[in-house]
C-alpha cells in the first residue's frame, strides 16, 4: 500500500472510531444529532454508519443508532485476556463483601484510569462504572497509579489530558497534584475526595507487578457519611493488595 493510500486508511478508521465515542457520548442518537455532534455532512456520516452496522459495532432501533453487542464481546475478551485480571477480580470480590461497598479493580490505558471490574456483595448488580475511562488526576485508582509512575510517564500523562475540572474539589494546578502525589507515595494511598463526581469518595492503593512496575489499583468508594475513615479503608485494601500481588507472582 502506497503512503497516500495508507493516509486515507487512517483518516477512515480515525473517523469510524470517532463516530462510535460520538454514539457512546450521546448516549445513542439519529444521523442528524450525531453529524451536528461531529460538524459532519451526513452524508459522509450515513458511509460510515452503513460499514459500522454491518460489522456489529453500530445498530440501529427506529432512527437513533446505538452501539452494538460485537464491543460488548470484544470488550469482554480484552477483559479475561489476561489471567491476572481475573485474580484481581476475585480479590476486588472478596474486599467487597468485608466492607459492604462498592470496589473496583482498573488498569492504566493510554494515560486514562480504566475500571475492568466493578464488585459488589449484591449479586443483582452488574457494575455499571465497567469499562468506564476515568482521568487519572482526580480518581483515587489514577492516582495511586500516577503516584507510582516515574516522572517521565506522570508528565506525559498530564501533558496529554491535562487536568480538566469536574467538580469544585479537582485538582486543576500541577504543583499541587505533584504535592498530592507526594504524600500518596508517602501514606501508601490515594484518595479521591469528590474530585470526579460529588458525593462519591474513595480510597486506592496500587497493585505491582513482580517486576516492579504497576499492574493496576483496586478501589473502595461510597459516599462520604457512610465510608470508615481512610486509614481503615486503606489497611483493608493493603491486606488484599497484598495477597493478589503474591497470587499475581506465582503466574
């Protein structure tokens, strides 16, 4: 394949996943809401749509297209890939019915915090925070990973998402997050403290690999009034962090 053609490939693909993150932000929409959403003609917007439906990635029920069950599967194949993802979600289980909230087990992807298992001792719930990207300057999970990562890796992080304001409690200013960082190395966890959403806090600590590097973090999160002080979160999270780091090392 020439250069040019190679380019256009690019631009092709770039497009049709642009379009799927469109659908997901909008939550499912029609041609029209979803070409407005993009600055896209719509007739250049309907190619795309046609290719992506029929492959699975995109399905239509009346006039709004949705995202189709193929990402679904996709998704949960990436999800096992690995056979220490389904050692954390044990754990992430296990912590769950001892502290009676909510606990997430997620992994750094391109300079995001991604949730891959959300437990509860409720077996009716399915985890809806699943697959959910978090920036990393304002979860407790991204934090005890940023916390962990060497200087290099932390700044290209923030270089590349900077530090968007979600709620009054973000940390927007670099020098304060480095100063937050500090003392998240310094105690052995993260705390988010509403900084994502209002009313939900938590309390992260990172999980290594035997090398050294960061495997992940595993969370516990509620609302405020009703979560143990974070030291006693903290120490419950370490107990289980450290039993999965000795399961992970034996693989």
């Amino acid at each position: 394949m020439d250069r040019e053609n190679d380019g256009e490939w690019r631009k092709t693909t770039a497009m049709s996943l642009r379009i799927v993150d469109a659908i997901e932000e909008l939550g499912g929409a029609t041609l029209s809401e979803i070409a407005d959403h993009m600055s896209l003609s719509s007739s250049t917007l309907y190619t795309h749509l046609n290719t992506l439906e029929e492959f699975g990635y995109v399905t239509k029920a009346g006039d709004e297209y949705h995202l189709g069950l193929n990402l679904f599967h996709l998704g949960e194949i990436a999800r096992y890939r690995d056979d220490r993802y389904r050692l954390a979600k044990e754990k992430a289980f296990e912590l769950a019915d001892v502290t009676n909230e909510e606990v997430n087990f997620a992994v750094e992807e391109n300079g995001r915090s991604i949730i891959l298992f959300d437990e509860t001792n409720n077996p009716a719930s399915e985890g809806y925070q699943v697959g959910r990207y978090f920036y990393m300057h304002n979860s407790a999970s991204g934090k005890a990973m940023l916390a962990e990562f060497d200087e290099e890796r932390r700044e290209a992080v923030l270089d590349r998402w900077g530090l968007p304001q979600e709620t009054e409690n973000t940390i927007v200013d670099r020098d304060e997050l480095r100063a937050e960082l500090a003392r998240t190395r310094e105690r052995g966890y993260a705390v988010n403290d509403q900084e994502a959403l209002e009313g939900l806090r938590s309390v992260a600590v990172p999980v290594d690999d035997p090398d050294g590097g960061v495997f992940g973090s595993l969370d516990v999160s509620g609302p405020p009034y009703r979560l143990p002080p974070d030291e006693e979160l903290a120490g419950l999270l370490q107990d289980v962090v450290d039993e999965l780091e000795a399961s992970i090392a034996t693989k």
